[in-house]
C-alpha cells in the first residue's frame, strides 16, 4: 500500500469564485471539497440537510477564509432555489456549483423496497437535478458563464452487488452531466462531474464493515482508499478556468484495476 501524497498548498486556482457546495458538513467529500475552495481563494456556501453539523463544519472552515452556511435538503426544491438566492444575496453571485448531496445503502434487488429505491435515487439523482438546474438559471440570469461539478461514481459504471438504486442513480447523473452541459454551453457554462471509486472517511467507516472496506481497498492500484481531499482535487479542477474547454465529462477518480 502506496501512502497519500503530502497535502497540497493553495494556488489561488479559485480566486474570487463564489461556490456552493451541497452536504459539505461533516469528514467526507463535500467539507474537504469545501477547504480546498477556501484553500483556492474562493467565498465558499456550505449546505446540509445536517443543521448541527453544518454550523460544527462552518465554525472550523472559517479560519480559512469567507465561508456562509445555509441548511438545504436537495429533495425540496424550495429548499435548493433558497439555497441558490441566499448565496446571491450573501456573496452578490454565484459561480460553481458542487453537488455533492448523495445518498447510498446495501440491498439486494430482490428484497429491495420501492422506499428505499426511491430515496435514493431522489436524493442522489433528483437532488443533483434541482441543483444543477437552478445554479444554470442563475449563471443564465447573470449573464455570464459559470461551472457545475456533480460527485458521481465509479458505480455507475461498474456492477456491483446490493447497489442497483445507488448505481442506477449515479449512472444518471452522468447522463444529466452530459446532457446539461449541452443545454449550457450557449452562454459558456459547464457541466462536469467526478466519478470516485473508494475515499476513505470517518462515516464510511460507520455505514461499512472494515472487512468490506479492506476488500475495496485491496482492489485500489495503490492498495488504499482516496483521500476525501484527493477527490476535492479534481472537483477544483473542474470548476477552475485550467478546465475552461471541459464539459460534459465525467472523470473516473479511481487507481481501480479491472
């Protein structure tokens, strides 16, 4: 097993971007992805279904930089159009939007349940359709072009036992990446999204058995899980102007070997 690199200096890659970031409370991709903005010189929204854990997660990021918190629960739509409105009204624009809002779980398509079917494919699909769309009207209404990066998987590529409803779901936010992107590229908007295999983090560990994740972990070219901050990489990446001819794609964020 291969150890992850040194931890990555700010290179102002976001400087005066205003970005919104979808469940960024807590250990996992979202609240990495969040400093790494902040790292980047952005002004960063930060927004969760979790109220508590979003002011935890917004008191410790602040020492980074300009960071707001607005509660959101992606399966609202009132909730994202509130979301998106609040960040204009407190940064004065919006230009990256980062869905991350994902929900997964372990069922077999025989004993799976329409709730359970449907909660996640509201959530993880539905929820980043929401989001996608009211960030492109705002882009739209500005009159300029801004950046949307949705969190996919590499599930939504590969078969895998017990996950239909979280696969279904994230093979369709890459079908909505690509599509979108079409319906923006008008007015100079892009639409990209990550596709991660395994990132290691404090609640994965909670919802998974360690024999599970040593499993998935043996199977990584580098014999380990991501760092959440190694997935937030490519998503700063996506939202920069170093990806300005880039949209439309979903890049796989895996060292997975067949």
């Amino acid at each position: 097993m291969t150890q992850p690199p040194q931890y990555p200096t700010g290179r102002n890659l976001l400087d005066g971007k205003v970005v919104t970031i979808t469940a960024a409370a807590g250990t996992g991709i979202g609240s990495a992805v969040a400093r790494r903005c902040l790292e980047e010189g952005a002004r960063v929204v930060i927004s969760d279904a979790h109220e508590r854990r979003l002011k935890e997660t917004a008191t410790e990021l602040a020492e980074l930089g300009p960071v707001h918190a607005l509660p959101c629960d992606v399966t609202d739509v009132d909730q994202v159009e509130a979301l998106i409105s609040g960040t204009v009204e407190h940064f004065g624009r919006l230009d990256v939007m980062i869905n991350n809002a994902g929900l997964g779980g372990t069922a077999s398509v025989l004993e799976m349940t329409d709730e359970q079917w449907n909660k996640v494919i509201d959530i993880t699909l539905n929820g980043t359709f929401r989001s996608t769309r009211a960030a492109l009207r705002q882009f739209e209404a500005q009159g300029g072009a801004g950046a949307v990066v949705n969190n996919a998987s590499v599930v939504g590529w590969r078969a895998q036992q017990g996950q239909a409803h979280y696969a279904a779901a994230k093979a369709g936010v890459m079908a909505l990446t690509r599509c979108a992107a079409m319906d923006a590229a008008g007015n100079g908007s892009r639409v990209n999204a990550v596709a991660p295999s395994l990132a290691s983090h404090e609640y994965l560990a909670k919802v998974s058995s360690q024999e599970l994740l040593d499993d998935l972990a043996s199977k990584e070219a580098f014999g380990r899980g991501a760092e959440p901050w190694e997935i937030a990489n490519v998503m700063v990446f996506l939202a920069s102007d170093y990806a300005s001819y880039l949209t439309g794609e979903t890049i796989s964020a895996s060292s997975q070997h067949p």
